[in-house]
C-alpha cells in the first residue's frame, strides 16, 4: 500500500465465528480502547488502520477486500481538509459500487 505502508494496523482473525467477513476499521484511539474488541469478536477477520487514513481508502479496499467499512474519527482531530477527502473517497465507493 504506498500511502499506508507505515500505519498502525492492528489484524485479528476468528475462526470460531460461521462467517467470512472482513470488517476494515479507520479510527483512532476511541475505537480501539473502546469497541475494537467488541466488533472483532463478530467477524472472520479484523483490520485496524489506526489514524486518519481515509484517503487511502481505495488502496485499503484492495488490500484487504472488507465486507464492511466503519470510519470513526474524533471530532477534534478533524479538519476541514480530512473532511474533503473522505466525502470524496465515500463517493469514489458509491461510484464503483454503482
């Protein structure tokens, strides 16, 4: 992944839940102390990027193929530039998603 080759991943994998799914998770500290257990717990495989990587969404998506994307970012480390970005990156998903 060139944008996102140095970011903290944190990958858990299940084998003891009846499903295949992949959960990508874009978020910071709040997630991980908080629901990074509670949701990894549910699916076969878990990915982490710790930190406002949202727009290296496309490379993400490639990469690790997730069934669902959850984006979570507190609201203080948002700027209005972060903010551009992943409305855009959301709409490049719905695009290719048709």
């Amino acid at each position: 992944m060139h944008g996102c080759q140095n970011a903290p991943l944190k990958i858990y994998r299940n084998d003891q839940v009846d499903n295949q799914d992949t959960l990508l998770i874009i978020g910071d500290s709040y997630f991980d102390n908080y629901l990074y257990d509670d949701l990894a717990e549910s699916f076969h495989k878990t990915v982490m990027v710790w930190g406002n990587y949202i727009q290296n969404l496309p490379e993400l998506l490639d990469t690790y193929h997730p069934d669902i994307v959850i984006y979570e970012m507190a609201k203080r480390a948002e700027t209005t530039w972060a903010a551009k970005k992943c409305a855009e990156s959301i709409q490049k998903l719905s695009d290719l998603l048709g």
